[in-house]
C-alpha cells in the first residue's frame, strides 16, 4: 500500500467522521426542540381543564372565594411563563392551589359522587404526571447530546460548528420543599 | 448495580449469547459438510427454511398472538388508567403510544408484541389492572413498553431463526445418514469417518443446546427490559411490588399455550420463584425472586 493511498484512506475516514457528527448533532439539537415544545403541549392540556374544574366546583361551593382565585391566579401565571423556571414556579404553584382545592371539595359529598368532577380530577391528576414525564424526557435528550457534544474528539468540531451545551430544566431551590396545603 | 450498568451488562451478555449461537451454527455446518464430503447446500436449505417459518411469525406478531389470546382493544373512559399509564410512559421512552389491548382474565399478567415501535402493540390482563395500583401499573407497562424499544421482539425472532437452523440442520443431517447418502463426488473421498460421528453426536446434542442459548438470552433480555423500564419511570419499586403481587397470585392464564409463554412478563405457567441452577436453564424467563431482588438494588 502506497503512502498517498493510506493518506487518502485517512483523510476519507476523517471526512465521513466530521459528517456524521455533524448530522448526527443537527438531528438531536431538532429532538431537543421537539420535546421541549411536547412540554409546552402537557402545560397547555392542563390549562384547558382547569375552566371545567372550577365551573363543576362552584356548582356545589359558590362561597369558597379564595381556593378558586388561588387556582386561576396560578393558572394565569402559567399560561404566561415563558421562561422554563417561570413555567416549573407557575406549574408547582397550580399543583398547591389544586391540592387545596381538592381538599375542600372533601367537604361536599355531593361534589365528590359528580361524575364529572371525579374523571377531571383523574385527568388532572394525569396531566401533573405527563408534564413530568415530558421534563424528564427533555432531560434525558438534552442529556445525550451534551455527552456527545463534550467528549473528545467531538468536543473540537463541535465547537466549530457552534454546538453548544443545553441547560437541564430544573428546579429552584425553593420549589424543593413540599407544597403547603391550605384550608 | 445501578440501572445504566444493568442495561448495558445486559445488552452485552445478549448479544455476546448471539455470537457463541452464530459460531455453534458455522462449526456445525462446516461438521455436517465435512461428514459428508459435499458443499453447504445443507446449512443453506435449513437457514431458508427456519427463516421463511420465523419471518411469518414475526412480521404478523401482533394479529397472531391477539388472535390466540382473546383481548379486546382499551378504550380510554373505561380502562382509563391503562390508556393514560401508557401515554405518559410512552412519552417518557420517546416512542409512538402502542396499541392497547385486555384480556378478561383473571389472572395478572402482561405481554409486548410487534415487529418495531411503529407497530407495537401491548396487552394486559384485567386482573392485573383492577389489583396493581397506578404506580406498579407504571412499573409493568414500562417493562413491556422496553420490550418495544429494545426491538426486543426482532431480537428473539432472529435468536429463533438461529435456533431453528440448528434443528432444522441437525434433522436434515440425520435424515440424510438415513437414507444413505453417501459421497457425492469421486474426489471427495476419506472426509466421513471422525466428523461423521462428530456429527452425528452434535446432531443430538445442538437442538438442546440451541434451546438453551435460546433460553439463556430470553431471560437476559428479560432482566433487560426491567432495567430499562426503571430507567424510565425512575421508580423501580413499582415494577418490584408490581412482580411481588404477580408472584403471590394463584390464578393461572386461560388462554396461554407453551407458544406465547415467552412474551409475558411472568411465566404463565407458574415458573419457579427462586433459582434452581440446572432446572433454571430451561426457563423463560429469570426467577421472580432474584428480579425483585435486583430492582431493589439499583
């Protein structure tokens, strides 16, 4: 084998690396983006049910004002966060307002037999859950391609290209303690 | 062994299982050839032959187990909790919501069937959803959920093409001693003699081994899909407590046949608990105990 062979051989390796790091970057920077709009997807299903759920509560407790301003304050908030630590304070904050307001509706057993009632709690209980299956997803993906683009050799190239790494959606320290429940 | 360990020992070992499979097949082909003294049309009829019988089976997987099995679809007002587990599992996997299924069955059991994400498809008995609370739930539709993902499907029916070439091999070699074919061609003579009691004894021997490597990668891929469902719920108890509620149960499945024993998350047969080393080898799937008992430690 002639040296100009094995440097062409070389070279053409390097080049088909390059390439499918290149490609192999781009399609999961678009998955990044994909989940994280999926995020946005479960947020907005869970704003959708909150209407129902007030209007099915005051049916039986017109006068339990402040639980139901608490859950369309928090619900307001979170249809407005735009930033992903505006959108998990706002998320957490509905989640406690929705607690309480379960907890009162426990004082109505009228409320609690209502058909209706019960399947949207189900759901919203099921919306908490995929929203947080939708961040974890969003985590594990932004997790892979922050590997890929941190070791070496794609480290350099990925630089070139203007790869960079990919924030986590966490939490604040605040939201770490457990949700007060209020009467 | 926390869980990316586990996934990865286990994806390992499998395919490490489909290599020794891959070599038994050669050696045996290249024994029978040299037995007889003529070329590999022997290995090539029984490649063909166990992969027109497996690629049936495995591209229709879905209609014909739910066929044998009598599931009705899920609907989602009446087995709500099914149909949303599976949505928020699904989603955190990153795959396609499959189709859902139930069998009216009191016994707890579960399977996983289709030739790829797209068209998957997923099957749980009533008895299992009405006495597993939502997080065990999780637990199983995300081990079933992994068998999807892992291609794990794909994955048995090629170990089964490799196990039916061995068979399928084997008979054809010992048919052929039976009906005395012998030398084909003039040159070819002194080549029967050690290989041909060589195979002769593989030709007995290799369909149990095959079974057994068939088998020993089954339960592997088993503790597979356990490992990567608590990866995906994060919550391995839930599969744990869900696999102690399974093992407590009594009740055996009525419409289970040794055909579709594989699939299910525990052997319907009532498999035993704790690990026999020889009897074990035999199993579908790994003992109930020991897969609790890793879950615990991850």
């Amino acid at each position: 084998m002639s040296p100009t062979l094995i440097v062409t051989i070389v070279i053409i390796f390097i080049i088909l690396f390059i390439w499918s790091l290149y490609n192999g970057l781009v399609t999961m920077a678009t998955q990044i983006a994909e989940a994280w709009s999926q995020i946005d997807v479960q947020i907005k299903r869970r704003t959708d049910l909150i209407p129902n759920l007030v209007t099915s509560v005051k049916g039986y407790a017109k006068h339990e004002k402040t639980v139901f301003e608490d859950v369309t304050k928090a619900r307001t908030s979170l249809m407005k966060a735009d930033t992903p630590e505006k959108m998990s304070k706002a998320n957490d904050a509905l989640s406690g307002a929705l607690k309480s307001l379960f907890a009162v509706a426990e004082n109505y057993p009228q409320l609690k037999a209502n058909e209706n009632f019960l399947q949207l709690q189900n759901e919203l209980s099921d919306t908490e859950d995929k929203v947080a299956y939708a961040r974890q997803f969003y985590n594990s993906t932004v997790m892979d391609y922050n590997v890929k683009v941190k070791v070496f050799p794609n480290s350099i190239l990925a630089g070139l290209f203007g790869f960079q790494e990919k924030p986590f959606f966490q939490t604040e320290e605040a939201e770490r303690k457990p949700v007060k429940v209020q009467f | 062994m926390n869980i990316r360990k586990q996934i990865h020992s286990n994806i390992i070992r499998s395919y490490l299982f489909m290599a020794i499979f891959i070599a038994v097949v050669i050696g045996l082909g290249y024994v029978f050839e040299h037995a007889f003294g003529y070329d590999d049309s022997f290995l090539g009829i029984a490649v063909f032959i166990a992969l027109v019988s497996s690629f049936v089976s495995y591209y229709f997987s879905d209609s014909i187990v739910l066929g044998m099995s009598g599931a009705r679809p899920a609907l989602r007002n009446k087995d709500f909790n099914f149909f949303t587990t599976a949505e928020n599992v699904s989603m955190a996997a990153g795959i396609p919501v499959p189709k859902l299924y139930v069998i009216d069955d009191n016994a707890m059991n579960a399977f996983a069937t289709g030739r790829d994400p797209k068209h998957a498809s997923i099957c749980i008995t009533s008895g299992l959803l009405e006495q597993l609370d939502r997080r065990e739930l999780e637990g199983v539709v995300a081990h079933e959920l992994s068998h999807v993902k892992n291609y794990d499907i794909r994955f048995m029916a090629i170990v089964a093409v490799l196990a039916g070439t061995i068979a399928y091999a084997s008979d054809i070699f010992m048919r052929s001693l039976w009906w005395g074919r012998g030398r084909d061609r003039n040159d070819e003579r002194d080549t029967g003699g050690i290989f041909m009691i060589i195979g002769i004894i593989l030709a007995i021997l290799s369909p149990i081994i095959a079974t057994l490597i068939q088998l020993a990668i089954s339960r592997k891929r088993e503790y597979l899909a356990d490992a990567s469902g608590a990866l995906i719920t994060r919550y391995p108890e839930g599969l744990a407590r869900a696999l102690e509620k399974i093992s407590r149960d009594k009740t055996l499945m009525k419409n289970a046949s040794n055909a579709t024993a594989h699939l299910y998350i525990a052997n319907p047969f009532k498999g035993r608990k704790t690990g026999a080393w020889f009897s074990g080898l035999f199993d579908t799937h790994p003992p109930i105990l020991e897969r609790i008992r890793i879950l615990r430690s991850m």
